[in-house]
C-alpha cells in the first residue's frame, strides 16, 4: 500500500491515530469489497438483498461496494429475478472479462503462455518452441513473446493484473530466487532477473505447484487437493483453500521422492527407491519405445511386454496414490503427460486402490487433468487472479478509487 505509506510520512505524529482509523476503515471496506466479489465469483446471478443477507453485511454497505465495482466495470446488471411481491430485485454478476491475467511457463524447450479472464477462461493458450537460455537475449525474447501475445488477445494494459512465471525448479519460499533447476540446468536464478524485462507486476512459483492450482481451481466445491505430476520427474503440489502451501523448505507436494520401496530403484535425487524411480514415465519408454504415444499403441494392440510394464507401473502407482490419499484424505488429481492415457485404465487402477484402501473407500477422489500442457501457464496467471478475488492479499483495485 504504497500511497499510505507516502501519506504517512508527510503527517504530525498527533494524527497518526487517525490516519490509523482511516487505515482500519479503508482495510474494512477492502475486505467487504473483496467478500462481494468472492460471493459474486461463486454465486452468478445474485441480489444485494441476498449478497446482504449472505454475508452478513448491511444492504447500504453493500449498495455502495455494488456501485463501485459497476463503476469499475466489474459487475453488470443482467436483469431482474422472480419476486415473492413488489419490485423485482435486479441480479448482478461478475464481468468475468474485466480482468485478465497472463501465465507463462518456462520449460527446456518451448515457452507456453497463457491469457484467461476472472472466471478462469483460457482467452488464448500459445506454445513458442525456444530452448531455455540463462541469457539477457532469451529473457528479453521472452518479453517480446509476451508482448505479441497479449497484443493478439487486445488487452488492454490497464486490464492485465499481472503476469504469473512458471518454472520448473525449487522456488524460495519468498519466491524471489530459482534456487536450482535440473532441467533448466540453473543455480540461483533471481527472479527479477526475468521480471525486469516485463512491464506489468509479476509473481512466480514452482510449474508443477502452479499446475496443481489450475487443475484443482475447476473442480467445482473443491478448494483443497493434492495434485500428482507424472511426467519424465514425478512431482505435485498440496493446495489448501485455492492457495499453494508450500511447507518450511518449498518441498511440500514433492511426491515423487516419496518413498515407497526400501532399498529399491535408485532415483534421479540419488536416493533408493523413490516412487519416482517406479513411476516416472521414462519406465514405460525405456529403450523400446521412442515416447508414450508409441507405448500404449502397442499396449492397446496386446503386446505381453507392454501389458506386463503397463501392470506393473500400475501397482506402485496404486502405492503411491493410496499413500498420498490416505495422508491428506481429500481428492487428488493426476496431471503431467501419463494423464492422457491414465483415464482409459481406470477400472484396473481403481482396483488395485480398493484392494490397498484401510478403510473401504471408493477412489472417487481421484480426477484427472483437464489443462494437460497448458497447465502451468493457466497456474500461472491463476497467482492474480487468486490475488484479486482471494483472501491472502489486498485487492489490487486503481489507487483513486482507495
Ligand atoms: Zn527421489
């Protein structure tokens, strides 16, 4: 809030109790506007009377947070709702195209970027083939990416809250360095490194954490799950509340260096068996097959060998997913490349879940993902949105209208 911070300093001391009361009002009246526009979010077609009643806030108040948000553009009148007698009340909605933000996913090979609105909409969804370079050429490349990009989607600047940066490594917990990036082959990237060259405000996080939040975002009534990434690495993410805990280190989520064979296959952290180890999706490949596409052709065709692996892969993924399940008892999703083709053997899956489950239950926590590829990118640009409809942070509205 840096125009309190400047009105602070130019005050006398013996108002500074004042301006706190003002301050106290002005995060009051942030908050209110922030609970109408999650309601509005989660509730189309609402009234003030039932957005009052709901939220426990007086019809005035929310008569007036109503006409500062239709002067921001962010609601609209959609027309009127039955009545029990006497006038009919009008049903506002959220302008889901009020806003938008930007996602882009930094991988070794190609740059993924993505533009979706409040409602979680993908606007546009664009991948770039270019190799990752630790360069001053590559970021500002990226920058011009970005540009074209959100140029073709016509936004204007002032409706972008943000762009979000997936990338695949260790986030710190402040989220200003990538601290090491296998892939990308990194130590200690700062962030600012890359944000310098975009000129809108930027967060960043972990791909597959950021991934976890775009897929479980649209689930409907789910705010919490856990999210499985099984690709050539095996990670994930734990959200709460649509939020990313991350734990003490950033390792929250790490799922594929879960152990689930003592003294088994020896993983890519150097470690033994590692559910990574069994279910990264370089087991399927190995030497036979040149990608998964040509892995389950011939599963389908009835290959033994290929039945045999596919089997196999399946039991300790049975493990790992009942491991997971059984810890945080709340639904998973499965994402990354295996994803695909995951969802035509669900019966055998479930199967093997049944038969390992403590306590009788039905696997129908498990989901699949419904962004594939895009799904960092789309996490990405979530960090915004999040931001602007959430609780974790102040609404980021024009500084005149504060
Ligand atoms: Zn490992």
């Amino acid at each position: 809030m840096i125009f309190i911070e400047y009105s602070l300093s130019h005050t006398t001391p013996i108002y500074i109790h004042k301006v706190g009361a003002w301050m106290n009002s002005l995060n009051i009246r942030a908050v209110n506007r922030k609970k109408v526009l999650n309601y509005l979010y989660e509730n189309r077609d609402a009234t003030k009377q039932i957005i009052s009643k709901s939220l426990n806030l007086s019809l005035p108040t929310v008569s007036f947070i109503l006409r500062d948000l239709a002067d921001l553009g962010l609601v609209t009148q959609t027309g009127t709702l039955k009545s029990s007698g006497g006038r009919k009340p009008v049903a506002i909605t959220l302008n889901y195209n009020a806003k938008y933000s930007a996602g882009i996913a930094v991988t070794q090979n190609c740059i993924r970027l993505a533009v979706i609105n409040l409602g979680e909409e993908i606007i546009k969804y664009k991948n770039i083939n270019v190799c990752f370079e630790n360069t001053d050429a590559y970021f500002a490349k990226l920058a011009e990416s970005l540009d074209r990009f959100l140029r073709r989607c016509k936004i204007d600047q002032e409706q972008l809250l943000g762009v979000g940066i997936a990338l695949p490594g260790l986030v710190t917990t402040d989220k200003r360095i990538l601290e090491y990036s296998p892939t990308l082959q990194i130590h200690r990237l700062p962030i600012q490194t890359i944000a310098h060259y975009i000129p809108y405000p930027v967060l960043a996080d972990n791909e597959a954490n950021l991934a976890g939040l775009a897929e479980i975002w649209h689930i409907n009534d789910v705010k919490s799950a856990v999210f499985l990434s099984i690709n050539k690495g095996v990670g994930g993410a734990v959200v709460i509340h649509n939020k990313i805990f991350s734990g003490a280190n950033g390792h929250a989520g790490e799922f594929g260096h879960m152990t689930i064979v003592k003294d088994g296959l020896t993983c890519s952290c150097g470690k033994k068996g590692c559910l990574e180890a069994y279910c990264s999706t370089n087991i399927l490949t190995d030497s036979h097959f040149s990608d998964l596409e040509n892995f389950f052709s011939a599963l389908v065709l009835g290959n033994r060998y290929c039945i045999e692996k596919w089997n196999r892969y399946l039991d300790f993924l049975a493990v790992g997913i009942n491991n997971i399940h059984t810890i945080f008892d709340c639904d998973l999703i499965i994402g990354g490349e295996i994803s695909k083709h995951l969802p035509h053997y669900t019966d055998v899956l479930n199967q093997k879940l049944c038969s390992l489950n403590s306590f009788g239950e039905q696997p129908n926590y498990l989901h699949y993902s419904k962004y594939y590829d895009a799904a960092s990118a789309v996490g990405a640009a979530l960090l915004f949105i999040n931001r602007f409809l959430g609780t974790e942070s102040a609404p980021d509205f024009p500084k005149n209208k504060q």
